[in-house]
C-alpha cells in the first residue's frame, strides 16, 4: 500500500481536477494507492470540496488540520498511515506524475527507513 497525501491550503478551484488527474493516472499504476487530502485550515470551500472527494470515491480521505504548514499536514498524515511507503504530491501536480513510479520503485529497490517524528 502506499499513501500519497496531498498538502492543500485554499485549493478550491485545482483541488477537484488535480484528484481526477491524479486518480486517473493510478488506475494505470500496478500498486494499491490511497489518497490523503490533508487541509491545513482553509478558509475558501477546500475542507468541503475534500470531503465531498472521499465520499465519491473510494480510496480518497481528507484530514483536516487547525493550523497552517505543510510540515504538519505530513507529520499528522504519515503517523497516522498503516501504508508500507509514504509520499507527498503538490496539489498542482508540479512534478510530473512519470515521476512517481520511479520513485516507489526506487524505494522498493533500495529500501526503506521508518523515521521516528516526534
């Protein structure tokens, strides 16, 4: 399993295209993946728009968070994971999405470190 959390603050008007792009692409990738909106306190209509995402489809979630900064949004994500990998994606989708395979790929080649977030 791995999870990729996407960090949001005041995202309304990308969030839902960049999920669908995002999905999309994941339906051709070979690995189970879910889907972790992590809202960091907005103030437009993103935290709506996130749950309306999970209630649609499966394997995308929301947290939400009550203080700004990506760091947390993370930090609060990834403790709370039961996924063998963890990863993060803007909401833009800025690296491009041929990335991520060989990313997980390199993770399951060359091993992975538990880091402990205290």
């Amino acid at each position: 399993m791995i999870d990729i959390t996407i960090p949001v603050y005041n995202e309304e008007a990308v969030l839902e295209k960049s999920i669908a792009k995002l999905r999309k692409f994941l339906k051709s990738y070979n690995k189970k993946c879910r889907i972790i909106i992590a809202n960091n306190s907005s103030t437009d209509k993103t935290l709506e728009i996130a749950k309306n995402l999970a209630k649609k489809y499966q394997g995308v979630s929301y947290i939400h968070l009550g203080k700004k900064g990506r760091g947390r949004a993370l930090k609060k994500s990834w403790l709370n994971s039961k996924a063998g990998i963890v990863s993060y994606m803007d909401v833009d989708l800025s690296t491009g999405l041929d990335a991520f395979p060989k990313m997980i790929a390199s993770i399951e080649t060359y091993g992975k470190a538990r880091l402990t977030l205290k």
